[in-house]
C-alpha cells in the first residue's frame, strides 16, 4: 500500500531542492493523516478564540468534545482498519480492484450503523443535561470520524497525492473557518461548524476512493469472511489505538489530575496540552516514514520475493536480502536523525512557544518528554510495518499487546509518583517495546532466507 510513496518519489529524482521540498510536503501531511491534522485544527480554533473571552468555556467544551470522539472513534474502528487495509492489499495483488470499491461501500455501511448506535445511546444516556442538538452533533461526530478513519486506510495506496491534499484543505479550512465564525454563537454552532468541515473532508475522500477503484457493483459484503482469516490484525489494530490513548484516559479519569468540563468528559490540562502540542512534531518523521522507510523498503522487499520466485541464484537472493536490510536501517537511522532535531528544536525553543501561546512554562519539562514519546511512537509504528510485511502478525499482536499494558501500568505509576514523572510512563513504554521489537526484528532478518525457504 506505499503507491503514494513511488508517486512522491518522482519528484525528488528531478534532483531540485523545491522537488525535494514539495515531496517532503507531501507527504507529511498525507502520512500525518486526518488525526494529526484534527489535533491541528482543534489547536487553532483555540489559538483563534484567545481574547474571547466569554467563549472561552465553551472552546474548552468543544475541544475536549472533538478530543474524545477521535480517541473513541480511533480505538472503535481499530478493530477493522489493519484487517481491511489487509484485505485490500491482497485484492490489489491479485489484480481484484473491482471488489474494493463495493467492499469499501460494505464496511462504510456497517461502520456507519455501529457507531451510529453506539454514539446515539452514549449521548443519550451520558448527557441528558445537554440540548438535543449537541448530542446529535455527538453522536453524528463520532459516526463521521469513524468512517474517515476507513477512508484514511486507503490514502497510502492512492496515487492523486496533490487531490488528496486539496481535500485536506478543503475539509479543515472550513471545519477551522466555520468554527471560529461562529465561536461567538454557541457550543453547538462552533461543533456543528467543525463537522461540516470534516463531512466535507469525508465526503471528498469518498470521491477519490470511488474515482481511484471504480466499480459497477454498490456493495460486497464478502471482505467479512476474508477478515475473519486475519484475526490477529483485528486485536493488533485495536491495541495499538487503546495503547496511544491508554495513558490519556488514565490522567482524565484521575480526579487530582483533571477537571470536570462537560457532561461526564473531563480534561487533563496539565498533561492535553503538551500531548497535544507534541504531536505536531511527528509530522517530519512521518514524512521520513513514508518517503524513505517504507517506499524504500518495498522496492528492495519486492526485488527480494521476485528474485525466490523467479528461481534467481542464492547469491542474487542474498544480495536483494542484504540491501533490504540496508535500506531498512537507513530508514530507520533518518526518522531518529529526524526526530531528534524535532527535539533539540523544541528543548531549544520550547519555552519562547510556551509563551507565544500564552501557556505557563511549567508544562515546558513535559512538553520535552511527550516530544520524545512521539518520536519514538513513530519508530514503533515503522517497526510494526516491517513485521506487517515479513506477515509477522503475531509478533506485532504481541508488541501491541506490550505496548498498551505497559502504557497503563507505567502511567498509574507516575500518578503514584508526582508531577516531575508524568509523561514518563508513554516514553518508557515505547521504549521497552521498541527495544523488544528491534531485538525480535533483528532475529527475524536473519533468518529470513530459512523462514521463506523452509517453512512454506
């Protein structure tokens, strides 16, 4: 699924600097996806709105809203996102593009009456002191974010990487426009004007799916039965979301820890801000990611598997074997390169962005640590990759596992410990998993040859 990353390359073979830039560009606001860009908006709407005050209660209600909806939304959809990507990938393989579209329909539809459902009773039931409009604008929120993940899935595969961004900006130019034009009104009128903006982004994603994997056929339920074979990867994707936002619930739920906003949804102020914030970091590893580590990796992968089943000398094959693994470490060596300039970057500028944005330099120590929790986060997500396409399933099932156990008891631990130890638990976390996961990965390469030979 790395077809975007081939299409960006080409502008970086023209040899130009602005080649070079625009593919960069590219690709780390593609790669960042709509989550990154999401923590995005809701930061700037925020940013916008200093200085109103009497919107001030009401940006927080909106932005601890928009908050929970991507971190349910996320974990919800978890349990089909890999499985489906899987699928998807194996029709492309076998030249079954015509199934995807109708499949693609299939999943949107069931997605959409599931959390349509779940966000409707939820609403209901959890705000019943809240105006019917802010829990439909709820429930409807979750069921768009929902389906804009599974639209997500297929960014990586397309091609119309300058149409994608244009959606981009068209989706959150008015999800950010609408919100602040009517931050004056009411909590509902700024929520509303944010979810039309990612209507738009959702509805224009459809577009370029449907455009990309034409189809005569509406819909095709037949992908259930497919998913069914990869249940490893319905946990993995699950894990995986509950492990990044594990630590988040945690310091929400924490009564010393967070506030009361809306409804039962409660905030973390001294830990939301420097998450959030950091974040926005990743985006340059991310473009790494994309450009390097897996484009890079794939063309060497394929020339590997082509070289076995085209029956090359065992010389060739070792060779293809050997400049995978080189580029894999190359890739690995440019996102750390990467973030670490990200992180001397923030260290060296920190407090002055602190105080830009009028936060109290007290969160500048946590700011350091969560930008390099997401540093590393980054790494992992490339170490899970490589394990997606060795088909290590169950490596990765057991990593991600890891991940969001260690998460939450290393959090409750910091808790324990007093603020000089929050954001600690996230770090050490991906750090124990990271280390684990190149130690597993290391293992796997060098048996490689054997596994694909023997093991058939």
């Amino acid at each position: 699924m790395a077809g975007i990353g081939f299409e960006l390359r080409k502008l970086m073979e023209r040899g130009t600097v602005i080649g070079m830039i625009q593919a960069y560009t590219y690709a780390g606001i593609i790669s960042s996806g709509p989550w990154v860009l999401s923590i995005i908006g809701i930061l700037v709407i925020g940013a916008l709105s200093i200085g109103e005050t009497s919107a001030d209660s009401m940006v927080a209600q909106f932005q601890v809203s928009v908050t929970y909806i991507i971190a349910c939304s996320l974990i919800f959809t978890g349990f089909v996102q890999l499985a489906f990507t899987r699928f998807t990938a194996d029709r492309i393989f076998e030249n079954e593009n015509d199934i995807i579209l109708p499949a693609f329909n299939g999943l949107l539809l069931i997605i959409t009456l599931a959390a349509g459902l779940a966000g409707g009773v939820f609403s209901v039931m959890l705000f019943p002191g809240q105006s019917i409009l802010y829990r439909a604008l709820l429930a409807g929120g979750f069921v768009i974010m929902c389906n804009i993940w599974v639209a997500a899935i297929f960014l990586s595969g397309m091609k119309q990487y300058k149409s994608i961004v244009t959606v981009f900006a068209l989706g959150y130019g008015v999800s950010i426009f609408l919100a602040v034009y009517l931050r004056k009104s009411d909590l509902e009128g700024i929520f509303g004007g944010f979810l039309s903006g990612q209507l738009a982004l959702l509805l224009g994603l459809i577009i370029l799916i449907n455009l990309e994997y034409p189809s005569e056929k509406l819909f095709d339920f037949s992908f259930i039965r497919k998913i069914r074979l990869y249940p490893s990867l319905v946990f993995i994707g699950f894990f995986y979301n509950f492990g990044v936002w594990i630590d988040k619930f945690i310091f929400w739920g924490d009564s010393y820890t967070s506030t009361q906003v809306i409804g039962p949804l409660r905030a973390s102020p001294i830990y939301d801000i420097p998450v959030f914030l950091a974040y926005l970091s990743i985006i340059p590893g991310m473009a790494v990611f994309l450009v390097r580590l897996e484009t890079d990796f794939v063309e060497y992968y394929e020339k590997f598997y082509e070289a076995i089943r085209s029956g090359r000398s065992l010389d060739h094959i070792e060779d293809m074997r050997n400049a995978m693994v080189s580029t894999l470490r190359q890739g690995v060596l440019q996102i750390v390169s990467v973030q670490m300039v990200v992180v001397a970057a923030v260290v060296m500028t920190g407090s002055s962005i602190l105080k830009y944005l009028g936060i109290s330099d007290l969160y500048f120590p946590l700011l350091c640590v969560n930008v390099i929790s997401a540093a590393i986060q980054v790494v992992f997500l490339g170490v899970l990759t490589i394990f997606f396409y060795l088909d290590k399933r169950g490596t990765a099932l057991i990593l991600t596992i890891m991940f969001a156990s260690l998460n939450a008891m290393f959090t409750l631990a910091t808790l324990e410990f007093g603020p000089k130890f929050y954001g600690f638990g996230f770090a050490a976390s991906l750090l124990v998993v990271v280390a684990v996961g190149f130690w597993m990965l290391d293992r796997r390469l060098d048996a490689l040859e054997y596994e694909t030979f023997m093991l058939q």
